[in-house]
C-alpha cells in the first residue's frame, strides 16, 4: 500500500460537506473550521489526486464532472469508517465480537426468532449479523462465519453441514378450500408460484409424484423466498416452500400444507468459516449452537 496515495479521513469530509452545501463558507461551518482550511484541504486532495473537484462559477462552486464520479466513493468510506469506529466502540465493552452473513429470508424467519438463547447465554458477545445472498470474499468483508445454502464449496471457507432442505406445496387457508386439492395431479389447473433462481423446483416435484402437468413452469416468479411466503399468504397461489421457512405459519393455521409429501432438494445449508479464522472461540460458540437448534427431521 503506498502511504501518498491513503486518502486523509479529514480531507475527504471536507470534500463531502463543500461538495454537499456547493459552498466552502458552509461547509466550514459544519466542520467548524475556517474558510480557508476547506480551500486548503480541497486543494490538496486535488493535487493528491490529479483531479480538478470543483468549478467556480459566479461565486459559487459546483462540483465538477470528475468530483461527481468521486463523491459517491468517498461518502461510502466515510460511511464504513463510521461502521468501523461505531462497531469497534460496540466490541470494546464485550468479551469477543462477532460479524455473521446469512440468507435473507433464512435469517428473517429461522435464524433471528431463535437468536434470542444464544444472547441469553453469551451476553459478552458482540454480534452484527448481515444479509448476503451470493457468496463473497471473507478477505474484503470481514466476516467470521456466515450461512451458505448450495453445494459444500467457498473459496477460503470451510463449510460444515448444517442441514437439508425439504419443501411442501402449501396454500392459504382460503386458496386451499377453493381449490380442494387431493392428489399432485389436482395442481394442474393452480396458480403456481415460483422462485426465480429455482425454476425447475415444481417441475421436479411433479417428476417426483410421476404426474405430467403441462404449466410446471408457468406463474409468478418472485426472486425471493419471502416474497412468496407473502404471496402465498395473500392468496395469489400454491409455492413449493422449505419447511423451516413457515413453521409458525403452519402451526398458526396461516398456511395449508395441499398435500404433505416433501421433496428434498438437492442443495443444503452449511456454516462456512474462513480459512484463516479457525481459531475463533465465539464463532466456535455460535456454531455450536447453530447445530444444537436444527430439527432431527432436517439433519
């Protein structure tokens, strides 16, 4: 990393704020400094970077066509150096700290609901927990453990099973009725809901059942589970869901299982930890207790 080029936190709010007000009196205000230092400091950073920021136009300055490809870089480091800073101040009280990425709806509808007795039980760890829905780099984002559903393979991770996955045609309450399914072949003529990223889900389900349905593949397509949790509970059609994803609606009498065969799916979820991280008592910790928290049935 070469040190001319590490841009100066003080520099950069200075261009955020003139950039914002288009006025350096402004600016110096906020910042309570002098007009002055903002015209000192832009001027460095322009010759740091070999950019002209700003146009004076009329006695005002407008931010130029480079200072307009620059702003929206500096404002998102600004705003992961708020991140940092508010995340170590969070860290600095607890015995350990610990960043976890999980699905979206995974963690919406099984992960958080649970999280309460890991908190209960490890109330000195920091936790910070964030959506992901595509593998990433554990190197750039600094997570410690994250929630993979897929085939067991992450470059620089080292995935552990968690569980599988099964998934059950389900309904509304009010959809069921109208429709008085019996037999898979009786979804021939309901609207079928389908997620995006799986579009061959109930054409394989049919397979299973050895019933040829025509529109396997025709319906919604929403790209994501809880889109369709939503739009199987106001009505719009039948979705093949993951079980794990609608416990409390199936027991609340929400969602109507239309015929109770579930089809695994070829995938599973694992918890995946960096490779240079494996020594890590709180991730050990919540790992643990992820796996106690599985269902017999998904193991």
């Amino acid at each position: 990393m070469r040190r001319s080029l590490v841009p100066d936190i003080v520099t950069l709010q200075a261009f955020e704020c003139a950039a914002r007000h288009e006025n350096f009196s402004r600016a110096a205000e906020e910042l309570s400094l002098t007009q002055s230092a903002i015209s000192r400091q832009i001027a460095d950073l322009e010759q740091q970077t070999g950019l002209k920021l700003f146009e004076r136009v009329r006695q005002r300055v407008i931010l130029s066509e480079a200072g307009q490809r620059f702003l929206p870089e500096v404002r998102d480091i600004l705003l992961r150096s708020e991140r940092l800073m508010i995340a170590a101040v969070a860290a600095g009280r607890m015995r350990a700290s610990l960043k976890i990425a999980t699905l979206p709806t995974f963690g919406a509808k099984w992960l958080v609901p649970r999280l309460g007795r890991f908190l209960n039980d490890h109330q000195d760890v920091a936790l910070a927990i964030e959506s992901r829905s595509k593998p990433f780099s554990f190197a750039e984002d600094g997570f410690d453990l994250a929630i993979h559903f897929g085939q067991p393979v992450w470059a620089g991770g080292v995935p552990t099973f968690l569980c599988h996955e099964t998934v059950l045609p389900v309904a509304s309450r009010s959809l069921a009725e109208r429709l008085k399914i019996g037999k898979a072949g009786d979804l021939s003529q309901a609207p079928l809901l389908h997620l995006t990223t799986r579009p061959k889900l109930w054409a394989d389900w049919f397979r299973l059942q050895q019933a040829s349905v025509e529109n396997a593949y025709l319906g919604l397509r929403l790209d994501q589970f809880s889109m369709i949790v939503a739009a199987v509970a106001a009505g719009l059609g039948v979705a093949l869901l993951p079980t794990y994803l609608i416990e409390n609606e199936l027991e609340s009498g929400a969602l109507i299982t239309l015929i109770d065969i579930a089809m695994p799916t070829e995938n599973a979820y694992y918890v995946v930890r960096p490779e240079n991280k494996q020594s890590h008592p709180a991730a050990d910790q919540f790992q643990r207790w992820l796996l106690s928290e599985v269902s017999p049935t998904l193991k």
